[in-house]
C-alpha cells in the first residue's frame, strides 16, 4: 500500500509543486483545497488515480472531518500532513479589521490545528510525519503584515509543542521559506510569471530567490522515516537571506 500524503491548499502555489512532487516518489496524495478553479487545473494537469481532490475550507471544523474520513476511506492510511494552506491581508493594522484578522488566524493557524488534531489517530498507526508551513515572517517582518506574521509565528510554536506532546509515534517539523517564486504555478486567473532581476537573485547568498522544488524537496526529505531523529524542529529555506546583514 502507498503512503498516502494530505496537503493542504495543494492545487496551487507550493503545495502544487508539493503534491505533483509526491506523486512522482511514489505517494498518493490527498489534495485539499478551497479553490475549485485550481482543483479543476490540477486534475486536468495532473490526472492520476493517485491524487484525489476534496474542496474544504480548513478553518471549518467538519469541512477536515469529512475530508480526512473520505481520504482515509479511499487510500486505506494517512501517512503525512503538510499543512501548507495560508492567505494574508497585508494593510496597516489601523484599517485591518476584527474579521480579516480572524480569517487570516483560522486559515493559517487554526486550520493547521484542526487538520493535526483530525489527522493524529490515522498518523499514531503509521509512525507518520506532520510538516507545517511557516515562514520567514515569523522571525522578521516588512510593514503591515500583523496578522500574517503572527499566525507563522503561532505556526513555529505549534510545531514544537505538538512534536512534544506526539513523540514518539508521530515526528512534527516545520519549514520557513523565504523568498519563493510562485508566480508561475497559480491558478490561470491570477498567475502571472515574475521575472526575476539580479538584484532580487544576488539578495540572497546563494545567488537566487527561490523556487517550489526547494521546499518540495526539503519535505521529501522530513517524510523519509530514516531521518526519525528529526523533529520539533524549524528549517529557514531562504538561500541564506536571513542571515545577511543589510546596510543603506
């Protein structure tokens, strides 16, 4: 039986790359998405008995019920969670209101929570992995990006608290990308290819801003039950970005 792999917001963005990535190594994947344009790309894209689709809203609780229980149904385990899904709502925090703050929280920080919580008991039978999505935010910021910034940062102190509590069956890691060029793999209506300068390249020590196979790879790598002493732990996939000192 394949390991079967839920990721989160996985039909655009990184968790397209995340997901068609999976399939390659060999995983089915449980994609669950909120966009039913980016689901219809996908599966047009991507069509594999190994990829199944359900349209769910993770800050809703029975939304993750029902689509960990259909997963579950239909592929026999659930091996991992990438809870990758996440949207901002960057505006001074004078005009942000109660309401996008608390849909921004549900999505990026709730959500996780529900989809850990709703996927532990199949994750405790397997010796499975969770793999959260942070990000660089979490530790350095631009302006107006308050609630944003303050999920990723809920999202590296959840990870390290839930390694804890589900040691040793289930390992928890997360991973901080910092500048990842998406602008390709999202959905028709909004992508819109960047084309990177040299400046924005040699920003970053290692010479490029980076790509979806980046983090897609670092998973990889953090599902691999060799690695099972690794967890708890926070990896900042930025090309070294957040270790250069700027000065104007």
């Amino acid at each position: 039986m394949k390991k079967n792999i839920i990721v989160t917001g996985g039909a655009q963005g990184i968790g397209k790359i995340v997901s068609t990535t999976l399939i390659k190594e060999g995983y089915t994947v449980s994609v669950l998405e909120i966009d039913q344009e980016a689901i219809d790309e996908l599966r047009e894209e991507h069509s594999s008995d190994d990829m199944a689709f359900y349209q769910c809203n993770i800050s809703k609780e029975n939304d993750v019920k029902t689509a960990l229980s259909k997963s579950m149904e239909q592929f026999g385990n659930i091996s991992g969670l990438i809870n990758n899904a996440a949207i901002n709502n960057n505006k001074p925090v004078t005009e942000l209101t109660l309401d996008e703050w608390n849909q921004v929280i549900g999505v990026n920080l709730t959500g996780s929570f529900l989809c850990a919580k709703y996927a532990t008991p199949f994750l405790q039978k397997t010796n499975g992995s969770i793999i959260n999505l942070c990000s660089t935010r979490a530790f350095q910021s631009e302006a107006d990006t308050e609630a944003y910034s303050a999920s990723k940062g809920g999202i590296f102190a959840f990870t390290h608290a839930l390694a804890v509590s589900l040691g040793p069956e289930v390992r928890v890691n997360c991973i901080s990308p910092g500048w990842i060029d998406v602008s390709g793999v999202k959905k028709k209506s909004k992508a819109q290819q960047y084309k990177p300068t040299d400046e924005d390249h040699m920003q970053h020590p290692a010479g490029r801003i980076g790509k979806a196979n980046d983090i897609a790879r670092m998973i990889l790598f953090l599902l691999n039950p060799e690695n099972s002493f690794i967890t708890g732990q926070n990896f900042v996939i930025d090309g070294g970005m957040t270790r250069k000192m700027i000065y104007v």
